[in-house]
C-alpha cells in the first residue's frame, strides 16, 4: 500500500481531525507518516503514528529594510528595495527554507503528500518533487458558486437581498476585486517579497498555470488552487446547497472515539457533572476558542446566564481567559476552566454555547449536540454559524444582541421542542451514512487524470 505523508500547521482543531484521517487511513492498510512545522510529537506517538518535526514555515518573507530618518525617509525606502530587488528577492527566497522542505519530502520518501491547503510550500515542492500532492482542509467549500455566499460572510442564500442570487454574485465580484488590488499592493509595497508573491515565482518553477491560483486575503492566504483535489474534515450535509466542486470530498464527520478515549475528566468536573442531577436539570457547555476579547464577553453573557437560570448548570472551556477578573464571583452553577476535555462534556450536554468553529461544530455534530452559536467574526465562523441556523441543528446570536438574558431566551427556546436535537442526530445519521471514506476518495482521486497525482 502506498506510503502517505499527512502535514497540517498543528492548530488544535485541524491537528485532532487529521489524526483520525490518518488513523483511519492506516486502519485501510496504508503506511502513514505524520509532519508538523509545530513541535505536536507527543500528540500524535500517543495516536501511536510515525512523526517527522517540519521546519517552521515563514509567513513574512519580506526582507528588513535599514532604518531610515527625516522628511524624505518614506522615498528613500522605496528607492532602496528598487535598487537592492535582486538582493531582496534571494533574501526572500532564502528565508523560505525550500530546500530544507524538498529534503524532508525526499527523507520521508512518501508515494503521496496529504497536505494542509494552507502549507502552500509543501504543496508545490510535492509537485516539484513529482510526488502525487492532495490538500487537506477543515473548511466548507472555498470556491465560486452562483448559490453558495463566500464563507467568512453571514449570508443565507435566500433571505434578503444578499441570499439572492445577483446579492451573491455581487459579493464575490468584491471579494475578487478586492482580493486583486490588495494583493498587487502588497507586492508592489514588498517590492514583490511578500509571501504571495514569493509563492507565485515557486510555483512557476513547479509548472504550476498562473490561473490555478486563485488569490485570497480572507483564508488559507495568499491563495486557494483551482483543480488541486481536496479533502475535507467538513460535513457535507451541514453545507448550503450549491454544485459542488468536483474535486471537493466530504470526509466529515470522522471519529471521535480514539480522542475521546485519550481525554481524561479532572476529580473537580466530575464532582461538578454528577452533583444535584435530577429531572428539569441541564448541563449547557460553552466553549469561546481562540476568540480573544469578544470571548471574554461571551464568557460574561453565559455567566450571567447561569445566574439567571440556577438549576442549569454551566462548564465553560475560556482558555487564557480563566483569569479575567470581569468574571466575578462565579455561582455555584459554573465550572470554568482554562482547558475542559470537551469530547467527555459533550456526551454529558443538553446544549453548547459555541463561538463557530468548525472543529467544535463537527464535534457537537457527532455528539448530537444542538448549538447556540455567537459567531467570533473571524475566518470562517460566520459562514459556520449561518449554516447552522439554515439546517436547524440549532440557533445563531448575533454578538452586539447576546446578553444573559437573550442567551436564557434561545436555550429555553430548544429546550422547549426536541425539533433541534432531532435534526442534529437526523442530520449527523445521514452524514455518517454517505460520508467518503478517506480511504475511497484517496484512491477516487489517485485513478483520476488531475495533473496533481498523475506527475
């Protein structure tokens, strides 16, 4: 069986998901090395798979230009990357370590690069290599269509102007336009050393056509690949309904029983899960990511929840937040912690206040659980959290609105009908009966005729 080279960034979501692709891939019979620019090796030997420690990657390649003072300082920059361009641009070149990248591809020796669409100098050193290269995503389609709104926007097709879909097409003329021009204005600003820029001369080297790189500013930067065969973590049932890319498979939703066996409950939460059950209780999990500021609001808005509604009972996962002293007095009814093991609450949960990752989704998904999602505004979790609403597997709060009152308000509101948990289990049964395999679509995309596997 051939040998497949799993790399990924090693964010936590992705790093979970692409082990159970990866055990389910050596479960299949495959030989399957895992590859980190982040140091994830204990993680993944405890999923008893091969590592390899990647070079970091370097996302700013733009060379530091000398300091320079007085009124003409913003000219005399300009005329310094202009007379130093080749200098900078090697500078540039170097700083991306691609022969350090095309010597661990020649290390590990693998048949096939399973790789992170955002680890773009994997992907085209794979292609330069001529090793069979297909991307990993966490992500719901990224490309144009005339029925599907880009990901990072709020819009449901359908409702209001926006939904419609001359609204849809008008949004995508924008992003593509504003993509370009800022994408040029970096280039000309860097002198053309930017990391975008610096990709685009590789993948000529790679052979790879200018038009198969579609620019991005939002996510995976600086570009997605036009016909680069993908597989994804997503849910395909959870996704609006459009056409979908041909070259697009929809492994999700993957196991959770190799993590959930790994997660070990802390005496403290156990105490906390098993005190006062009884007819009437609820145990809600709110879980805010990597969310930052407007996490700590979230966090603030389920507390005063909790307050609001004593016989419900609150574990909130708040990260480096757990020490925010905006939090007060916690009542009785609250357990926060920096890290929860999520998996074990979610099997215990009635209803999860989450931020609209698309980790988290999956996971409540497979759980069966229904969702209040107050979207974090960042990458994807609009899209996320407007795909939740239109598939009723549970309710979106708009952020500037949620407070612990309208929060009490949307959880009763589930509570009251078993129509949301019904659809969350209805629609995770169905997704896990048409799902693709990792296996089937691995070897559906190797017998295709994609010139990225047949190099």
């Amino acid at each position: 069986m051939p040998k497949i080279f799993v790399i990924t960034t090693g964010l936590t979501g992705m790093l979970y998901a692409s082990l159970e692709i990866a055990c389910e891939l050596e479960d299949a019979g495959f030989e399957v090395v895992y590859g980190c620019p982040q140091d994830v090796a204990e993680t993944v030997e405890r999923y008893g798979i091969g590592y390899r420690q990647l070079a970091p990657v370097t996302f700013d390649t733009e060379p530091v230009i000398p300091e320079f003072h007085g009124l003409l300082r913003s000219l005399r920059r300009i005329v310094h990357r202009a007379v130093h361009s080749g200098q900078r641009r090697r500078e540039a070149f170097r700083s991306m370590k691609i022969g350090t990248v095309l010597r661990a591809l020649e290390s590990v020796g693998p048949d096939v690069v399973l790789a992170d669409i955002e680890l773009h100098e994997y992907i085209i050193s794979a292609r330069i290599k001529g090793i069979p290269v297909i991307g990993l995503s966490p992500w719901f389609s990224l490309w144009r269509s005339s029925r599907l709104p880009p990901l990072w926007k709020p819009t449901i097709p359908g409702e209001n102007r926006w939904g419609s879909r001359p609204g849809i097409e008008l949004d995508w003329f924008r992003t593509t336009a504003s993509h370009g021009a800022r994408n040029l204005a970096n280039g000309l600003l860097s002198g053309f050393t930017d990391r975008a820029s610096m990709l685009r001369s590789l993948s000529r080297t790679a052979k790879i056509p200018r038009r198969e790189l579609i620019g991005s500013l939002k996510f995976p930067r600086p570009f997605i690949y036009r016909t680069l065969p993908v597989i994804t973590t997503a849910v395909e049932k959870l996704e609006f309904p459009h056409d979908r890319r041909a070259d697009l498979y929809y492994a999700g939703p993957l196991g959770t029983h190799r993590r959930a066996a790994l997660e070990m409950v802390p005496k403290e939460l156990e105490e906390f899960l098993i005190a006062g059950d009884g007819p009437g209780k609820k145990l809600i999990y709110c879980t805010v990511g990597s969310m930052e500021n407007a996490g700590s609001t979230i966090v603030e808005h389920a507390i005063d929840a909790a307050r609001l509604r004593p016989n419900w009972k609150f574990v909130v996962s708040a990260g480096d937040l757990v020490l925010n002293p905006d939090f007060g007095t916690l009542p009785k009814n609250v357990f926060v912690s920096k890290t929860i093991p999520q998996l074990k609450v979610l099997e215990r949960a009635d209803c999860a206040i989450i931020h609209g990752g698309i980790h988290t989704i999956n996971e409540c998904l497979s759980a069966g659980v229904q969702m209040l999602v107050i979207s974090g505004g960042r990458f994807d979790q609009e899209g996320c959290a407007a795909r939740v609403a239109y598939h009723r597997v549970g309710l979106r709060r708009d952020p500037l609105s949620a407070d612990g009152t309208s929060i009490v308000s949307d959880l009763e509101k589930m509570f009251a009908t078993e129509e949301y948990v019904e659809r969350v289990r209805d629609v995770r049964d169905s997704s896990i009966a048409h799902r693709w395999p990792v296996a089937s679509a691995l070897g559906e995309i190797l017998d295709s005729e994609s010139e990225w596997v047949s190099a």
